[in-house]
C-alpha cells in the first residue's frame, strides 16, 4: 500500500549561488560522512559533476521527506536521510538513528528515482508501507 509520494525539482544555478554564499559549510549541513566524500572527489576532478551531486542529493532527500510526510521535522533530519547508488547505479535511501527506528515502526520501504541536467536536478519518491 502506498504511503507517500514525494517529488522535488532543485535549480542546480541557484544550488551554485548557496555554495558561493556558505561554502562547503552547506554541504556539511544536508550530506553524511559518506556523500561528503564522493562530492568532494567528483568536485575536484569536474567542479559542475559535484554541484549535480549535491543538487541531486538535496532533491533526494526533500523528495523522501515530502513522502513519508515530515518535511524536515524530527526525526527526519538532512544527515539521518542518506541517498547511495547501487553498483548498478541505481540509487537507494539509507536511513540512520531516529529516522530509521521511526521508519521500521511503521513498515515502511522507500523508492527513489533521481535526474540532473545541466541546470536541474529532480527527484521523485514512492514509500509503501508493508503488509507483514
């Protein structure tokens, strides 16, 4: 049974702009440990490649929250809400502390779907609840 749709759409210029203004503070901010990292190594070999990441994974992440209906109210919070890809490519939600003890609480499975263009990122998120 579907529990929730969300879907984003980020402008990757104006992504740019909160770079230029808060630097990688920002980042820090809305990416775990882990997409700090591939952000940081696609930025130094292709600077615009790193801004898409960033771009997609912010609109990952309000996509999921829009789905599972918080929006950015706890326990969902930017860092608890990871977005990985498969080795296939396929991107996937990985959740951590409170936001994935409230998740399983109410057998919940996420899927998410992501595309960038030079100027866009969007995302679109379906969460279903598990009939267990």
């Amino acid at each position: 049974m579907i529990y929730g749709i969300g879907t984003d759409i980020c402008d990757v210029r104006r992504m740019r702009k909160t770079l230029e203004r808060r630097g990688e503070r920002f980042a820090r901010r809305v990416l775990t440990e882990r997409e700090l990292q591939v952000w940081r190594e696609r930025g130094e070999r292709w600077p615009d490649r790193g801004l898409r990441y960033l771009a997609t994974r912010f609109s990952a992440k309000e996509a999921f929250s829009k789905a599972i209906g918080l929006g950015m109210r706890a326990p969902m919070q930017w860092r608890r809400c990871e977005i990985i890809n498969d080795r296939s490519g396929q991107p996937r939600i990985v959740l951590h502390d409170a936001l994935q003890t409230w998740f399983d609480a109410r057998h919940l499975v996420a899927h998410i779907s992501i595309t960038d263009e030079s100027d866009y990122a969007a995302s679109f998120c379906i969460v279903e609840q598990r009939q267990d």
